[in-house]
C-alpha cells in the first residue's frame, strides 16, 4: 500500500510522504546517467547523495557548466576562451568567444522513428507533423527571412496561438539569427502593442483566430490593427488558421508561401532550400520574453543562444526527466515561457505535444483526456488545474488510460498538500508529481522535481544543479526551516543577458539587485527544508505580514479554498497610515452559496485552526471574480495599490488582465472605502 492510501483518511499536511521512485526508476534516469558518467569522464565525484552534487554544482560553476556542455556535445563554430570570465551580478560572462546556433541543436535530435510534433486543435484528433516536414518548413521559412534581409539582431513578433506554426516561426528565426518574441492572439491589441512597439519588428506573422471552449474565436480585425500600428514592420506572413475562406491581411503574403521558401515562387528550379544556421555569440539574443507588465509597460526580457541551451539540456532532461522518444506536454499559450520549454524538450529527441484550446473543454476533464488521446509521458498543467480537477472530483487514473503518463508537472503557483494528496489518490500511486518554481526571468525553474528523491505533499524536490539558491532572513542571512527571501547568490547562463532598451542596465539592475546587492532577489517567500525541498509561500512583495507574523498568501488559499462554497480568493494585507493593518479576504462563491454569517465563521475557524489567529481575515467580501495575469497569477499587487488609493492607471495595466472588468469592481470598491474613511 502506498504511503497515499495508507493515509487517506488524514488532512493533507506538508511533509507527508506521498512517493518515492524505484531503484529502475532512479538508476533509469537521465539525471542518474549523468551523475555516473562525471566521474568517468570529468574526474568528479562520485556523490553519496544529490545533495552532494547540488553542493559542487553551485561551488564550482565553471567545472559544472563546462561539463554540461561536454555531455549534451554542444556544438560550436568557434570555441570559449573560458566558461565564466566574470562571476558579477548583474553582467557575468559566460563562454566568451564561442559561437552556436540554439536552433541547429534542435535539429540534432531529428529522427525519422518519431513526430517532432503531435497537435491537438480543440476537438479534433491528434495531427503529427514529422522531422522531415518540420526541417522542410523552417528552412523554407528561413530563406524567406534571408531574402527579406533579415538577419543577426533584427526582430521577428509573432502573434499567434500554440500550433505548429509557431514552433516552426520561432525555429526559423533563430536559424538566421534574429530575434524571436510572441504573444498569443488572447491579448488585446494594447496588450500586444505594449510589448512589440517596444522591439521595432522588421517582420510580422499574425494569425487569424484561434480555438477556445468550442468556437472558433475571430482575431482577424485586433491582428490587422496590431500590424498597422507598427511602423518599423516591412513584412507580414499572415497564418490562416480558423477562416481560411477569409481575404489575407493587406500587404502580406500567406503562411504556405512564406514556407515555400523563395525558389518556390520559381526561381532556382522550385528546388527546397537548405537549412542553414547562423553563428551567434552565447549571449546574443535568441527571444524577448516580458515580465508581466502589471504596473507598466512590460519589460522585454532578452535571453542568449548559449544560455538558454545549457539551461534546457539540464532543466528538461535533469529535473524533468525528459529523454529521447518521450511526448512532453505542458499546457501553455505563446505568452508563457512554459511554451518556450515544450520548444525546449525538442533538444533531447522528444515529441513535443501542441495544444490550441480550453483546458476544460469539453468539460474540467480536459487536459486529462488530452494526455489519454495524445499519449503523453508528462502532463504539465497549472496549481489551479489540479485543485479544479480536485473539486470536480475526477478521478484520471481511473477513468482513463493513463498508462503512458509518468510524470505531472505542476508551475504557475503554489500547489498546496491536498493538491499533493489528490495526484497519488486520483491519478495514480506510482507518478511522479514534479512542483517547480522559477519563472519568464530565467525561463527555467530554480527549484524543481528530482527523478532520485521522495515526493512530499506541499514540496518541491529540491534545489535545481547549479542554481545556489538560498532563504535570506530580513538581515540578509541564510537560513533553513523558517520563511526568507528566496535569492540567488551565483549567476547561471540562462539570467537575462539585458532588459531591451535598457541601455544602462538600471531597470536591470533594480529588477533584481536593488534589495541586496550582488544578489538575485526573485521576489518569492520559501522555506528550504533539513531534508533540502523548498516549500513556495506565495510573492514576497505580497506577504502577508499581520502583527509581525509573516504568511504567504498562498497559505490562506490552501486553507480557505478546501470550503466547498468558496471557488477563488484573493487576500491583501494592506499597511494603513496610522501604523494599523488591515487584512481583507476577497471571496469568489460557488455557484448557489452565500456568504452568510456562518459561512463567515467556517472561514476564520479554518484560518485560526489550521494557520494562526492573527491571520484571520479583517473582513470578507464577496467578489465577482478573481483577476489574473494572463498566465494565470493572481493579481494581488495591483488591487493592493488600487485599495491603498493608487491611481488606477498606474497600480495595473489592463493590457495584461484576464477579465479587466474585474479590476472596474475593485476601482469602484477602493473608491467607496476610501471615501468612507
């Protein structure tokens, strides 16, 4: 019996014990294969625990990263004169003097035994598209770019939903060393322009729509507008998805000419062009991802060739146990750098599984029936997916075929135990639940799953390879077993090479380094644990912190949101002018319930019982909804501003919010109080 059904009958807790792989498993990993070859090959180790190896990785980065680059054979046109010339925070150097291409290690993996991509397009079957037609598209697409003269350092937007369309656009674009952004066809054109203008794109590839909850949903009209509020865009590639019987975006040509390539059109005797890739720097650009934007305009994130190819090879096959013939899945839109680490898994020879649509259609069952159809070996969802799936009471393992899936990944925010709990009692006893945290900053997680160790509810595994990560106390001191800061005390490769146009590095700079110098503050409350796991509270610059008792708002929501009535909350502590505290606890009600006095009562009996009285809520109010980013994040700075008396138009960027009449209602609600008194 498993230590989850042998516990069943328990409140979920943190540190439970839920799973602990078995000796194949282990010995079978990608993670164990590279820890028995260091010593063969590099002299290091061997290392009783990983632990141990987490220990050398973060002391001695040079010999850690330089052997990374030994194992996955990175290929380089023109060697490093050193793995780490400058260890400084911000601005280290990583592998100066060497030239790659991250797209040409892609297409190192190509095989013709397996797709490299399986596509679902909401409510239709799974569509495969081979590595020879892959590498046909991207070439074809890449000489296009060429003959349009883009080349190293120019700028590629694409405005597009998850198919392959833009995996092969992404792949083409760093095949000729531009720069690659996105942002899926959900945003509003504001929000599109907010993040492109920024860039100056030289070409744009729009798209026409895009599938969700069952409709085909029309983006023709904000596509056209975006592309023409753009002045810097020379050439459009327009992507007919869902209207193909409409007319093209004025002055652009369509997706099946722009892969042709341009012998296609004629010249060259209609011969397919070859596929070729450019050699960049390490650190030259390969994409611009953007920071949320919440407060602002969103600042674009630039990440390197080299940095983010190190990064991958060691997050996706290390702390994801991704190999050669899997299918990885991680539900995620082009927004989203989750997206950008799919792309990633076709590094290690895994198909990369490709979804356009709702995670609940046609029910909350979903992504569950996607992972059965699709055959997935890894689901990768969200917290709040899990916990959906868990007040649905579905029960995957035993209502689908499963048999196929290994692991489930979870990101995007703090999973609480019962979330835990529930994967071994309704998915299976024997899957490896893999919680990671990292974030858009890194494209990668810091923290992460570990195919060597145990799974405990509330937990992540362990501290990712050569990322030193620590808890700091308020005085800057590590600390294990309490609540800190987390931060980072060493530079990795994949760190942002610079925000775009930051010339100074000053938005850089206090990004991340203005609270302790030196030293990457992330912005997240964590506890690391004796055993080496890092539990994830919630933002640390949204702390609860009522009577001198810190909590993460994650806390609340684990406790709270186990109440049947009570679908979403949103808890803001909010420091008042008179040195008092105010805590109020939003509520999103199920359908049919109320929030009554003795639903009132339910809440802070949990809230006392299970947390600490003072963390009792100072008031409840019932909300119509709970606003989010768009990658799902609660907005819970923002309608901290708004309720301290911020000017809407700066405390949130409604470019970059879910549903933004549900930042109207909290505009209207401060603005009542605050005339209140």
């Amino acid at each position: 019996m498993s230590a989850a059904e042998s516990a069943a009958d328990q409140p979920a807790a943190f540190g439970e014990l839920l799973w602990t792989p078995s000796d194949a498993q282990r010995l079978g990993s990608p993670l164990q294969r590279y820890l028995d070859w260091l010593p063969k090959q590099e002299g290091v180790g061997p290392f009783p625990a990983y632990a141990d190896a987490w220990q050398w990785s973060v002391e001695h980065p040079a010999e850690f990263w330089e052997s990374l680059w030994r194992y996955f054979g990175v290929q380089a046109a023109s060697p490093y004169s050193a793995v780490l010339s400058d260890a400084a925070m911000p601005g280290a150097r990583w592998f100066p003097g060497a030239t790659l291409n991250f797209a040409e290690h892609v297409f190192r993996a190509a095989s013709d035994d397996r797709p490299a991509l399986l596509f679902v397009e909401e409510g239709a079957e799974p569509a495969e598209v081979s590595w020879a037609e892959l590498r046909r598209q991207v070439a074809g697409l890449a000489a296009t770019l060429r003959a349009w003269g883009v080349g190293v350092g120019d700028t590629v937007a694409a405005f597009l939903p998850n198919t392959p369309h833009a995996i092969v656009a992404q792949l083409a674009t760093a095949s000729v060393g531009a720069v690659w952004s996105a942002c899926g066809p959900d945003f509003g054109t504001q929000g599109v322009l907010d993040r492109f203008a920024q860039i100056e794109p030289k070409v744009f590839i729009g798209v026409d729509g895009y599938r969700y909850g069952g409709k085909r949903i029309d983006r023709r009209t904000e596509c056209m507008q975006t592309r023409d509020a753009l002045p810097s865009v020379e050439h459009t590639v327009w992507v007919d998805y869902q209207f193909p019987e409409g007319p093209a975006c004025a002055e652009s040509i369509r997706w099946a000419e722009a892969v042709a390539g341009p012998g296609a059109a004629g010249g060259q005797d209609g011969a397919e062009p070859a596929l070729l890739f450019e050699a960049v720097p390490f650190d030259h650009p390969l994409w611009i991802l953007y920071s949320s934007g919440t407060t602002g305009l969103p600042k674009g994130i630039v990440h390197g060739h080299g940095g983010i190819l190190l990064e991958h090879y060691k997050a996706i096959a290390f702390h994801m146990g991704v190999e050669e013939g899997d299918r990885f899945f991680w539900y995620s839109s082009t927004s989203w750098m989750m997206w950008n680490i799919v792309l990633g898994s076709l590094l290690l020879g895994a198909t990369a599984v490709l979804y356009d649509g709702s995670p609940a259609f046609p029910d909350v069952s979903g992504l569950w029936q996607l992972a059965e159809k699709t055959g997935a070996t890894m689901l990768g969802t969200s917290a709040g997916y899990l916990m959906a799936s868990q007040k649905a009471d579905l029960r995957p393992g035993r209502d689908l075929d499963l048999s196929a899936l290994r692991a489930i990944g979870s990101t995007g925010s703090p999973l609480p135990p019962t979330g835990f709990r529930w994967v071994y009692e309704a998915v299976g006893s024997d899957i490896w639940l893999n919680s990671l945290s990292g974030g858009t900053d890194v494209c990668t997680a810091f923290v992460a799953g570990n195919p060597l160790l145990p799974v405990y509810s509330g937990e992540i595994q362990c501290r990712a390879l050569g990322c030193r990560v620590e808890s700091w106390d308020p005085e800057g001191h590590p600390h294990v077993g309490a609540v800190g800061e987390l931060v980072l005390t060493a530079p990795t490769p994949s760190m942002p090479v610079k925000f775009w146009n930051d010339p100074d590095g000053h938005k850089y700079h206090d990004a991340y380094f203005d609270a302790f110098p030196g030293v990457w503050r992330h912005g997240d409350w964590c506890t690391i644990t004796e055993r080496g796991g890092v539990i994830i509270h919630g933002r640390s610059d949204s702390t609860l912190n009522k009577q001198g008792v810190r909590m993460g708002s994650a806390d609340i929501y684990e406790v709270v949101e186990k109440l049947p009535e009570i679908r979403e909350s949103l808890v803001i502590g909010v420091e008042l002018p008179d040195g008092g505290y105010w805590m109020p606890l939003f509520v999103h009600l199920a359908d049919g319930a109320a929030l009554d006095d003795a639903l009132k009562k339910r809440v802070a009996a949990a809230i006392r019982a299970e947390l600490t009285p003072r963390h009792v809520p100072d008031e409840l109010v019932e909300i119509p909804g709970v606003p989010h980013t768009r990658t799902g994040k609660r907005l819970e700075i923002p309608v901290k501003r708004l309720l301290t008396g911020a000017d809407p138009s700066k405390a949130v960027n409604l470019g970059t919010v879910d549903d933004p009449a549900l930042i109207e209602w909290f505009v209207e609600y401060a603005s009542r109080r605050n005339a209140e008194g």
